[in-house]
C-alpha cells in the first residue's frame, strides 16, 4: 500500500507540473494531493532502504569462540602422542573449562594421567569425560579449574599437577632409576647368575629401591614396571658397573653388598656363578 501511495504521488506531481502553463488552478489541485501523498513514503524509504539502529538497541558482536554441550563430539588438534615422550605420569581427577586451538569452549571433567612439562607448549593428557575418551590439552588453555577430589578452585593447574607429580611414586622412581642404574645393574646380574630371578630376590631388589626412595609404599607392580625394563649386563659390564660403585659413599657401597647378599641368602642352593658375583663385589669394594 506504502508502495502505490508513492507512486501515486510522484505522478500527480508530474501531472500539476505539466499543467500549469495551460490549467494553473488544475496544476495547483494535482500537486497539492500529490504532496498529500508523498509524506509517508519518507519513513518508507528510510525503513527499506537507510533504516539505521537507535543507539540503545542491542548490536550483535562476533566472539572467538562458541559453546559445546558435548554433542559434536569432535575437538580441534591439540598435539601428537610424540610431545608426551618425555611425560610424567600424574594423576587427578579436576573439571576444567577450557577453549580448544578453533575457540571451542565446553566444561569437561578429566582424570589427567600424564603431564609434559615444557615452558609454554606444557600439556596434559588423560580420560576426558565429555568425549568418553583420551584427549590432550594445553595447560595455557585452561580457563579454569577445579580439584574433584577435594571441590576447590585450583589457581595454577600447571604448579598443582607439578605437585602432585612430585609427591608421587613415579617421581620418587625416576629419580632412584637415573641415579642409581649402576646399583640396580649389578643386583639385577647377581639376581640372573645362576639363569633367573626368582621373587625372593625380586622382594630385596624392591625393598633396596624402596630405600632409596625413602618410600616404603611404592607398590610392587609399580616397580616391576620400570624394573623390567633394564637389561641384564655382561660380565665384563658387570665389572665395570662394580668399579665404578667402589667409588660412590660407603653407606651406599655396603647398602648395595647387603643387599646382593640378602638375595643369596632367599636361595638354600645358591649357584656358583651367584657367589662370585658377590665375592667380586666384596673384593672391589674392599669388605671380607
């Protein structure tokens, strides 16, 4: 209707301009109703075509990131298996809000299992709730977090996963297993002499590796784990492993013979071979 007053309008205008010279009173008559009509077709044009918002009317602005409720199911690519090589494992259970590499915020709980620690590419990895599966996540993306173990607020996620990693048995094994290889080696090739080791042995190897630790609570499978792992010395490797324990503190020394000799001492028919691993360890280390 707003579209046919206007055109309506504009052509009795034309009609009163092109009269005027022959009927004045008619061309009058014409242009005053076409200007009748006009004034309403300005608010329509400024609707359709040049509307512009009133100052308190809401604008919409872009954010870098939208909200998942977990139904997409699909994360943006935080890392690679390779940047936890040299991970420690950690352990936690905290829900964390969190914005992916594509600005991809959701809430998620997560048992975290292992931590890299390295500057700022520093991750964590573990169960994630929200996708019932692994995921990674950059410590510099956490928005914020909280224990589930305890309800609270964690300030610095990174500083607290460090804690708790170091307060663990995995910290207190990394340290016995860089330190004291040489120790373990040699108790490992007097454990294997005579072809095997048997879980006599295994329970003082334990107990000497508990020791240094100084925790007496590091579970036996924990430590076969990483036990396993070292290879048996040669002969001629042993004897360099024994030469250069000579050289540590006499209470580690005579720790480490104590130890070889509570390990023959769980076998009634010791082999040979096992005794002169011991005897060897004796001569070295200068004890009768």
């Amino acid at each position: 209707m707003e579209t046919v007053r206007w055109i309506l309008g504009v052509l009795l205008l034309l009609a009163g301009l092109g009269a005027v010279t022959d009927n004045f009173g008619l061309a009058l008559a014409y242009i005053a109703i076409g200007g009748a009509l006009l004034p309403p077709v300005i608010p329509f044009i400024q609707e359709k075509f040049f509307h512009s918002r009133d100052e308190s009317e809401d604008i919409n602005v872009n954010v870098t990131f939208s909200y998942d409720d977990g139904e997409s199911g699909k994360d943006a690519w935080e890392g690679d298996d390779w940047d936890f090589d040299d991970a420690a494992p950690c352990e936690a259970s905290i829900e964390i809000e969190y914005i992916d590499a594509a600005g991809l915020k959701t809430t998620r709980a997560v048992d975290v299992q292992y931590c890299s620690f390295n500057g700022d590419s520093s991750m964590f990895k573990g169960l994630c709730y929200l996708r019932n599966a692994q995921r990674m996540f950059k410590f510099s993306r956490v928005q914020s977090a909280v224990d589930l173990e305890t309800g609270e607020v964690v300030r610095d996620l990174e500083n607290f996963l460090r804690v708790k990693y170091e307060a663990s048995p995995y910290a207190a094994l990394t340290m016995v297993f860089d330190q004291y290889m040489d120790n373990l080696r040699a108790l490992l090739y007097v454990g294997k002499a005579d072809g095997q080791l048997r879980q006599g042995e295994r329970g003082v190897i334990y107990d000497f590796i508990r020791d240094l630790a100084s925790n007496k609570e590091i579970p036996a499978d924990t430590i076969r784990k990483w036990f396993d792992r070292i290879d048996i010395p040669s002969l001629a490797a042993y004897r360099q492993i024994v030469g250069r324990i000579s050289k540590q503190e006499k209470d580690l020394i005579e720790m480490t013979l104590r130890a070889a000799e509570d390990m023959s001492g769980t076998n009634k028919n010791a082999k040979p071979a096992e005794l002169e691993a011991i005897e060897y360890m004796r001569k070295r280390f200068g004890i009768s």
